[in-house]
C-alpha cells in the first residue's frame, strides 16, 4: 500500500516555477523587441514615413508630368 502511495505522479512545484519563470524571460524579450529604440514598431513608422514620402514624390512627379502635357497641347 505505501508503494502506491509514492507513485503519485504530477507536477512539482519547482517545475511549475521553473516554467513560469521561462515564461517571464520570453515575456520580457519579446516586449523589448517590440517597443524597444530599433523594435518593431519603431521601424514600421519609420517605415510608414518614408513610404509617404515616396508617394508624394511619385504623385508630384505626376501631377508636374500631366501639366507639362496640357501646356504642349495649348502650344
């Protein structure tokens, strides 16, 4: 009968608190990579920024090219 007794199977407590501990490491690095000065929301503005930029430049170029286009046709 005390055999069965010390066969009880589970999770020890120190394998609980290893595993939560592993979980604050991962916690804490995945939000330094987020939120940190090169993180990844810092470069998706900057990102944005310059996709903006690129576009008001393509459509002033745009926009230039077709007055340039009336201005011939009324030559």
């Amino acid at each position: 009968m005390k055999e069965k007794l010390k066969k009880k199977e589970g999770i020890t407590l120190i394998a609980l608190v290893l595993t939560i501990i592993v979980l604050l490491i991962l916690a804490g690095v995945s939000i330094a990579t987020l939120t940190g000065e090169n993180g990844i929301l810092t470069r998706a503005a900057e990102a944005e920024e310059k996709t903006e930029q690129a576009n008001c430049v393509t459509l002033n170029c745009v926009c230039h090219a077709k007055q340039e286009k009336q201005e011939n046709l009324c030559l």
